[in-house]
C-alpha cells in the first residue's frame, strides 16, 4: 500500500487484531488493537466422597446434666436475690 493512495483512514482487521492508519494532511498516525485473549482451563479435582450417617439416638448425657445444673443454679439466684432485695 502505497502512502500516496492514503486520503482518509484505513482500517486493517485479522483474527484479534484491528489496525487504523489515519492520514491527516502530511502526518501518519497508525493505531493498532489487540483483543484479549480468553484462557479456559478444565481441572479435575478429587473429592472425597460423602458418607452420610444416622444419628445413633445417644444423647450425651454430661450435657443434659451441666444445663440442666446451669438452670438450677441461675433460679437460685433469682430467688436468693428477689427474696433479700423483695424484702426491703
């Protein structure tokens, strides 16, 4: 291509690229752009499989009995407490 045969702009494209050639008066301005690129990758990765297990019906009892404590001991403060502040 010849820069005589330049009047206005030209535009080149191929695959990801798109080349402008502007000529403006006795001045040459070139502008190239390049798409991006988009990189798929597929990984396999492992899993360990899922055992699903029924509950065995056992509660743990230790914890029955420490709430079960827990209560009785915060109702006996509120009794004590209502029972001494109540009075006056």
């Amino acid at each position: 291509m010849h820069i005589n045969t330049l009047h206005d702009t030209v535009t080149i494209t191929k695959e990801k690229l798109r080349v402008q050639i502007h000529r403006i008066k006795d001045t040459v301005y070139i502008e190239a752009e390049q798409q991006a690129d988009t990189v798929i990758v597929h990984k396999e990765v492992p899993v360990e499989k899922i055992v699903y297990q029924k509950p065995d019906g056992k509660t743990n009892i230790g914890v029955i009995w420490f709430l079960l404590g827990a209560l009785v001991v915060m109702v006996g403060v509120l009794v004590l407490g209502f029972g001494w502040f109540g009075g006056r």
